[in-house]
C-alpha cells in the first residue's frame, strides 16, 4: 500500500501575487490584524476562480472519513482536510487540475478534471485490505502534523484501538487516549484521566457534540463509550481551537459512526464481562444509513452462582445503548440524529443505586455555497444517580441530576484554500439538583428542600486558519463566554471562613449574576523543511462548571455547582511550543517533543473535615486557590511496517496553592506524577495473527500518609502533617494481547475474530490505596497496608461481524 | 446516614470479589513530626468531676505506647463563676477535679499549661435528651447480625449531636457511633448503632449483656468525633486532615461536657 504520510508534507506555496496583503500583516507579526485584512480584502483581488467541493466517503460503508486530505497535484500546497462531516471545499483558480485524496489505511485516489465552473466532486475511498504492513496504531496527527499550526492534538480511531490489550478484554477508546503523552489516567481502572495536570473535571467529554458528564461505568472500570459505536477520538491538550469552550484542560471529541449507507451488517462480541451486537445498514442507499449498538454486562449473573443469599439477590450491571441516523435531505443538506444512554444499576437487598447519562443529538449541516458550509445543533445531556432505600416503613430516595439543553450554530467559510473561518454561537440552559432526599412520612429520615438550579451559558467565537506563507500557519481565534446563573432560589454570599454575610432570594426570571470572559486562542506553526515544523500556542480557557470530590477516586455521587456569587469562573492560560519531525522513509516514524506552562485561577477546593451530604451548604465549604502546571511530553510512533506503536515519555509538575492549606505554600496536586512512560506495540505476525503489547510506568500519584500517631477515645490515631507532601509506590504494568482474525472466505457474508489479552501480565502488586491501621491482632503496633486491585486479568473477547 | 460511603463499599466489595485484589504490609519511609501534645478533657452531668489526659503523639514505626505527660497546670471555670484546679493523681499523665461537676446548658473553659505553654477550649454542655430505651433488632439489610437501637425523641428545632459508646458483656465496642438530627429533625430515633466491627468480639448475640452510653455533646465535639472516626475507617477522603481540636494552638484532642445516659438490656432471641 503507498503511504500518504509523505506527500502531505510538501512545502506549501501560495501564488504571491494574490496574498501580498495579507503577507504584509503577517510581516508585522500581527495575526489579528491578518484576520481583518483577511477578511475585507480578500473579495476584491478575486481572478476567476472556482470551487471543487464534496464529500469524501468509505467505499464500502459510506462512512464520512473526517480528516481525510484533498490537495492539487498541479498545485504544490494547495490542499486541504475534511471536516467532521466528512465535507471539504477548495477554491483556486480555473484550470485543469489533478484532485487526488488520501487518508490513512485508505486507497489514495486521483482525478483529472477541467474546472472551468465551481463543481461537486465526490470520493469514495476503498480500504487498504489485509495486506501485512497495513498502517495498524497510528494516531492521524502525524500525517497533517507537520502542515497544521494546532500543537497538542492526538487522534485515535477505533481500527487502532482495537488490538491494544485492555481491562477485561473490553476494548476501550478512553482508556487507551490515557497511553499518550500529556494524558494521565485517575487511578488503576479508572476512567477519569487528567490532561497537563488539570483536575478530572477539567475534560469536556463530547459524544457526537452533546457532553458527557459521568463517562464511566462500575466506578471507573470502564468507559462509557461502546467500541462498537465509535468511529474515532480527538483529544486536545492545549490551543483549543476557538469553538470549542467550557473545560480548562482538554477538549475529548468522540465521534460515533455513521453506519453502513451501502448494505445491511451486523456485528458483536462476547467477552468476559459484557457482550455487544451492533447492527447498521442504509435507509435510503447512498441516502442515509442507521446504527444502532447495545452492550450490557453480566457480572450479575456470576452473582447468582454466590452461595451467600445476599450477593446472590444482588444486581450490579450496566448497559450501554447508541444510536444514530443520518439522511440527506438534497445535495446541500442533512440531517444526523444520534442518541446515547447509558445505566448502571446496583442493588443490594433494601438497597438500590442507579446512575447513568443519556445524550441527544440533532444536527443539520447545510451548504449555503460551496464554501459555507454550516451546522446547526440542538443538544440534549443529562446526568442522574439516584438511590433508593426500601425496606418495611423505609422508603427513602436520594436522588441528583445535571441537564442540558443546547442550541449551536456554527459556520465554516472557506474563501480560498489557504483560509478558512469558522464562527458561530452557542447557548446552554442548565438544570442542577444537588443530592435531595425525599422520604415517606414513615421513614427513619426527614426529606431536604430542594435546591435546583438553574443557569446560562453562552458563547460566540470566530477563527480564522490561514497558510500565510509556504511555510507559516496560523490559526488565531477569540471566544466571548458569558454565564448566567438565573433565579430561582436562594443564594448567598459568604465571608473567607466561610459563614454567610448575606442570602437574598431570587424569581425565576431573575439573573443573580452574570459574567463574561474572553478567550483569545492563538497558534502558530513556521515549517523548517518538509519534515520538520516548529509550533507555538497560547489559548485561555473558562470553566463555568464544577465538580468536588471529597474521595479519590471519580464516583457517581460527585457534585457539579455552577459559578455562582462566590465562585468566579476558573481560568487557565496555557502556553505552549512544539517541535515535529517526521523520520525515515515514507514518514516511517514520527517524532514529537512538546513543552507546555499552563496557569489556572479560581480553583476549589474543600475545607479540611468537609462532610457532604443531602442539603448541605456547599459554598461554605470551600476553598479559592491557583495553580500550575508544566511538562515537557515526547512522542516518538512508528506508523508504518509490521510494528507499529509509540513510546511517549512526560515530564510534568501539576500543583495548586490555596491560603487555608498547608499554611499557603504550594503542593502537590494530587494527580502529580512527574515521570510518565508508555510504551505501545501492536505486531502482525502473519496475516491472520498479530500481537500487541503496552507498558506503562509512572510516579505515584501525591498522596498525605502520616507522620506520627497518637491516642483518642482508647484509640490509635495516625497524625497527619502538610497535604499531598509524599507519594504512593510507582506504578508498573505489562499488559499483552494477541488478535486472531479469520479472513472473510470468498462469497461469505460472515467473518470472526478472537481477542485474547492478559492485563498486569507481571502481577506486579500496584498500590490502588495505602491505608494505616493498627495491626489487627496486636493492639500495640500499627501497620502500612496497600491494597493492589488487579494482579494478572487474562481474558478472551469473541467477535463477529456479517 | 451511611449511604453514600455504603455505596462505594458494596461496589468496592463485589467488584472485588469478582476479581483478584489483594492486600499486603509495606514497608513505608515516613516523615516524622515532633511530638505534639494530646489532650483528652471529659465533664459530664454523673456527678463525677472532670478527668483530663495529657499524652504525646509519637513516630508512626513505634509501638502504640504514648509518653504521658506530668507537670501540667490543669485549671477548669464555669460561667457561673465555679474554677478549680485538677489535681495530678497517681495515673501519669491523668489529671482529675474535685468540686466542680457538669450542668447542662453550662460552659466550661478548660486552661492546660504544659512546657510553658497554655491551651484554652471552650465547650457548652448541650440539653440532657433522655434515653427512653434500648432495643435489639436484626438488620434492616439482611443477614444475622444484631444491632442496638436506642430509643430517643429528638427535641425538634434545636441541633442536637450524639455519641454512643456501646459494651458487650462489659467490654468497651471501640467504634465511635455518632449521630445528629441534620437529617432526622424531631423524629423519634429508629437509627441502629451500625458499625463495621474490627473485632469478632464485638459481634452481639442473643444472651448478651449489652450497655449503651449516651452523650449529648456540642458541634464543635461532635466535628472533631466525627473527623477522628473517618481517620479511624482509613483512608476513606482523598486528602486526609487531622480532626479540628477546640483547644487554642498547636495541640491534638478535646474537651468535651456532655450529658451522659445509659440503658442496659440482654439481648432476647430474635
């Protein structure tokens, strides 16, 4: 198969003539003004120029292949990408031209064509096939890295995520993005991560745009995203692009797929934990297809065979259901529906849990003219956990819930195929109930007010990409955020202990306050040959949303509070500087090394000895501090070849200081690890084997153990001293897999495949928690004891698809 | 209310069960603080004088033996113009008053002077809430154990915080059973005292003879119990703090005047 990788990066050339001007502005350094000049001058030294647009498509699925590029053979530098919708558009002079498209593990394809007029060109692209070499983990980002000014951006697609060895065999597109550099998983199992040493709640999690706000599913263990349905991720650790808002540390952008618009298949898997059927076919062929997946566990089952009565009339499971449909209205026109929800149940005697999301998404994207193009989403979240308690006179529930409505608007113009702008709007109505207790009257309990809220989010952007020279790139970009937090309800301001100075009540209707904050993103990216580039970014970011936790790990019982009296809107600067260079033939490997500096403001925190429960004032329990954070991250992938996969390495420091903790000196965060390493491998063996391996090893995680002990109520308590001061063992493990694929025989509709994986293949004994204790049969000693959750995992997933 | 933590427990359990976690004794390098003064006040309204243990903390590695401390100025006052002295008595480190017993809706300051240096707290002595009864019930949720219920109306409208101390067969159960009306307001108590016993010992059984104290302590104890009792379950907050002590400066442990009631009861077949 000819790799693409190459030709992506061929120096870059603009005819000068048109772009004098704006060549100027740049010459001053000023890609603000460039955006202006850009803007009001670009029209009037217009030639005769014309516009080849389309979509580009999987020959076999009609899947949209987002990132997949088109350049002008005749036209060195002259290129450009698909969008999320698998939609592209060039402009460039009359003439006749050869359109060739490429994208990784697809047949490139060219056509030669007269384009006199603007015109559609379509493409559909055929897959590599089976042959060994085939491109297998790789992230896209070093195919369009060189060329692009965004740094800090890593993609993965399912293909790749597939044979990477996983937790139970349940292949898992989070939990695979936490092997990159930059991105740091919470804990062992665990599907929170953070990125650049934010906080877990700092990540904006969408699924086909609506966010997901509890992405994991049995604490942690695994994520919400169902392998099945997804097409690809795109995680973003820095320089956000403009339309994106709401997080401070990273944007995750999970697209699920379109489904097959060519034939009816199906698919599906039984592993050890849960089993999965897809199914996905045309409604209209070549018009608009649908996809529907579901996944649900049965470690309930294995409960029954319990000799213990108790465990055995347990429930503990979850189910994942996705669905989504896509159907084109006219050539200019369509309309995507796509839909998630998601459950866990839990349930013990007296005793139930359940907590789950559930997103909705509506989307028409519209071509005005060949190059504006546009998007309109209306966007439905929607997070609760609730427990329930029923026994005899009991009959208490608890319950808690975060909703979204959202409206978004976004357009993409393209005058050129060296600029691009894309602005829009976006408007989010967001309902709060903190945990609430509803109790019957002959419950043990009484029941707690309900203290809903409700706010407003709101954001407009504009961001302009532009090849200003062969050899610059810029994407410069600015986002007005603004927040509403709206009656009604009671709200209060509080003094720096906490007590309250003043509560005043509010109407529905009334807006208790609002605040706006500008975002100014910038990057840059200057290329020193065609291997190599060089790329600069600064982008700031609000967060308007908040979530504490007052245990270590994420759990579903977590609080969201919105920004209110008291709490402003966090801030985080980030700056940050890359070096990129592609080695070998055909872009065989490619080389990464990234430093970033983030600052972040307004960060919370609890009071030491905070209690949370029903009703309880939270505001009062709180913390106001700062942060920062910086690293250096370095990638190194091989992409082509029978081996494939990466070695990442980071380097960070992530800590917070707040007045009230450890007597305002700064600390540790508790996701500081400095040293990071993983190390990922994926091998085809012989056309129907192939072998993967990761390891990953890091610091522990900053934690505070005591530092003396002492005596209370006949008791020995440990005696703590400065927070987060020491640090958990290292972490160590080898994970192995091995992926039998049957090739499909000729004529048969049915094909299958074995997954085998053993996860911590070295049993190493990782500490997952440290706990101090006294020695339980010996009153006078006390002990350090760790708890390791899981020691050699071996598992087998079944798979099939027809 | 248990529930949110009883979440993660059962989670925690029954994922666990299903898989391999394992536990183990490490060896750990620990910081080591100087050691602190402790100080451990009680009053109660039994007619008994005030009894204070002053104690330090000591390094983590050690065996659990906490160097008492002689010599200290122990001095107690009420807001009804009562003072008095605490005498050292032949317990080192035990200090005990003569006069001076607790009233409800009295406060006591208590002034500890040790190696030239004065610690103050304050604590008001809440509204006896009288134990009406003591019952025995098999838990809610299932299974065999035996759970104490002691028998109360909460006087609504006021906060009022509890501790429990509960005997078998008079031995002392360790757990720190603590109870508030945030949620229970007004409400005749039905709450057992529910722990996890460390000790089999604790476990109750039919034909047992169970005891339980019942104190009626301020906030600012009960913040401090309530503290102490998550640092005594583990690690179960991710940044764990030590308890807010009443006393002024650097020092560890309270002083508490509480009303005290009691019930005794054998415990019928169920």
């Amino acid at each position: 198969m000819k790799n693409n990788c190459f030709n992506l990066v061929a120096p870059l050339s603009t005819p000068a003539s048109r772009w004098g001007a704006t060549r100027f502005a740049s010459g001053l350094g000023l890609p603000a003004i460039c955006l202006l000049t850009a803007l009001s001058l670009q029209p009037a030294r217009a030639q005769t120029r014309v516009t080849v647009s389309g979509t580009i498509k999987d020959a076999k699925t009609g899947e949209d292949l987002t990132g997949a590029t088109v350049r002008i053979v005749e036209l060195p530098g002259v290129g450009t990408g698909a969008n999320a919708y698998g939609f592209y558009t060039l402009t460039v002079p009359a003439g006749t031209y050869t359109v060739e498209t490429s994208f990784v593990g697809y047949q490139p394809q060219s056509r030669k064509l007269t384009l006199d007029k603007s015109q559609r060109l379509d493409f559909k692209l055929g897959s590599g096939g089976q042959e060994l070499g085939e491109v297998v983990v790789t992230a896209r980002s070093s195919q369009a890295g060189i060329s692009k000014a965004q740094a800090g951006v890593e993609s993965l697609d399912m293909r790749q995520v597939a044979k990477v060895p996983v937790l139970f065999g349940e292949k898992d597109v989070i939990k695979t993005m936490t092997l990159l550099p930059g991105v740091k998983t919470a804990g062992e199992g665990s599907s929170g991560f953070s990125v650049r040493g934010g906080n877990v709640d700092q990540n904006l999690i969408l699924l086909d745009e609506a966010p997901v706000y509890n992405a994991s599913h049995l604490l942690g263990f695994f994520s919400t995203f169902n392998s099945d349905a997804i097409k690809d991720l795109t995680v973003y650790k820095g320089g956000m692009p403009a339309q994106y808002g709401g997080r401070l540390s990273s944007v995750v952008d999970i697209k699920m797929k379109d489904g097959n618009n060519q034939e009816l298949h199906g698919s599906g898997g039984i592993g050890l934990i849960a089993s999965r059927l897809a199914l996905e076919g045309p409604i209209v062929k070549d018009k608009g297809s649908f996809l529907v997946t579901g996944r649900r566990t049965y470690a309930d089952v294995f409960l029954k065979l319990a000799s213990d009565e108790q465990i055995n009339d347990a429930s503990l499971y979850f189910y994942d259901l996705n669905a989504k449909a896509n159907y084109r209205l006219s050539e200019r026109t369509r309309l995507y529906f796509s839909g998630y929800l998601g459950q866990d149940v839990l349930g013990i005697s007296a005793f139930g849990s359940t907590y789950g999301n559930q997103t909705a998404t509506l989307r028409l994207n519209h071509l005005f003219t060949d190059q504006l193009f546009s998007n309109t989403s209306l966007i439905y979240s929607k997070y609760d956990f609730g427990i329930r308690i029923t026994a005899s006179d009991q009959d208490i529930a608890i319950d808690s819930k975060i909703q979204d409505w959202n409206l978004k608007q976004d357009f993409e113009y393209t005058p050129s195929a060296s600029q691009t702008f894309r602005f829009g709007a976006q408007g989010i109505y967001r309902t709060i109930t903190p945990g609430r207790i509803s109790a019957a009257a002959t419950s043990d309990v009484n029941s707690t007010p309900d203290k809903t809220n409700h706010s407003l989010e709101t954001a407009a952007y504009l961001s302009h990409e532009w090849k200003a020279t062969e050899k610059l790139d810029f994407t410069t970009g600015l986002r007005l955020s603004g927040f509403s937090l709206l009656g009604r309800g009671d709200y209060s301001t509080y003094d720096a202990a906490g007590n309250v100075l003043a509560t005043n009540h509010y109407e529905a209707g009334d807006f208790v306050k609002t605040y706006f904050r500008l975002e100014p993103r910038l990057a840059a990216s200057y290329q020193l040959s065609e291997q190599t580039a060089l790329k600069a970014g600064y982008a700031r970011n609000v967060q308007n949303l908040h979530l504490l936790s007052t245990s270590a790990a994420s759990s579903p019982t977590d609080l969201y509070i919105p920004t209110s009296l008291n709490v402003k809107p966090e801030l985080a600067d980030q700056l940050s500087a890359g070096y990129f260079r592609q080695l070998g033939a055909n872009g065989a490997y490619s080389l990464s090394a990234e430093v970033y500096y983030k600052w972040l403001q307004n960060q919370l925190d609890y009071r030491d000895n905070t209690r949370l429960r029903p009703g309880t004032d939270v505001e009062s329990t709180l913390l106001y501090g700062k942060g920062r954070a910086y690293g250096v991250e370095l990638l190194l992938r091989k992409n082509t070849g029978r081996l494939s996969g990466w070695v990442g390495y980071t380097l960070s420091k992530s800590e917070r200081q707040f007045t009230d903790i450890n007597s305002g000196s700064w600390f540790n965060a508790r996701q500081d690890r400095p040293h990071d390493v993983s190390v990922v491998g994926v091998y085809e063996l012989t056309p129907k084997w192939s072998l993967s391996g990761t390891f990953v090893a890091s610091t522990g995680n900053a934690v505070t153990y005591p530092v003396g002990k002492y005596q209370a109520l006949g008791q020995t308590v440990s005696l703590y001293g400065l927070r987060n001061a020491d640090r958990l063992p290292y972490y160590q493990r080898l994970d192995i897999g091995a992926t039998f694929e049957k090739p499909r025989a000729e004529g048969k509709r049915f094909q299958h495949s074995w997954n085998f994986s053993v996860y911590n293949v070295l049993g190493r004994q990782n500490p997952y928690i440290i706990t101090f204790e006294t020695v339980p049969d010996d009153a006078t000693r006390t002990q350090a004891l760790q708890t390791a959750l899981f020691r050699m995992i071996p598992s087998a997933t079944y798979n099939f698809n027809f | 209310m248990k529930t949110y933590s009883l979440t993660r427990l059962l989670a925690a359990g029954l994922l666990l069960l299903a898989t391999s976690a394992c536990q183990k004794v490490i060896d750990l390098d620990l910081r080591e603080a100087d050691p602190r003064l402790v100080i451990e006040a009680n009053l109660a309204d039994d007619g008994q004088p005030c009894t204070v243990r002053l104690s330090r903390s000591t390094r983590y590695t050690e065996p659990n033996t906490f160097p008492p401390v002689g010599g200290a100025t122990v001095t107690l006052s009420d807001d009804a113009g009562g003072l008095e002295t605490l005498a050292a008595t032949s317990t080192p480190g035990l200090y005990r008053g003569a006069s001076l017993t607790g009233q409800p809706g009295r406060r006591y300051t208590l002034r500890v002077e040790a190696d030239g240096t004065a610690h103050v707290a304050g604590s008001t002595m809440p509204t006896a809430v009288p134990l009406t009864g003591l019952r025995a019930e098999k838990s809610g949720f299932g299974g065999d154990n035996i759970y104490l219920v002691p028998e109360f109306q909460d006087p609504a409208g006021v906060r009022n915080y509890y501790l429990f101390r509960q005997y078998r067969n008079g031995r002392l159960n360790q757990s720190i059973f603590l109870q508030d009306d945030e949620l229970t307001d007004g409400r005749a108590n039905a709450r057992p005292l529910f722990a996890r016993n460390a000790d089999e010992a604790d476990d109750l059984r039919v034909g047992d003879s169970v005891r339980v104290d019942m104190q009626c302590v301020d906030a600012d104890v009960h913040r401090y119990l309530r503290t102490l009792t998550q640092i005594l379950q583990g690690a179960s907050t991710a940044t764990p703090a030590n308890p807010q002590s009443n006393f002024s400066g650097n020092v560890l442990g309270y002083f508490s005047a509480h009303t005290l009631r009691r019930r005794s009861l054998l415990v019928p077949p169920l």
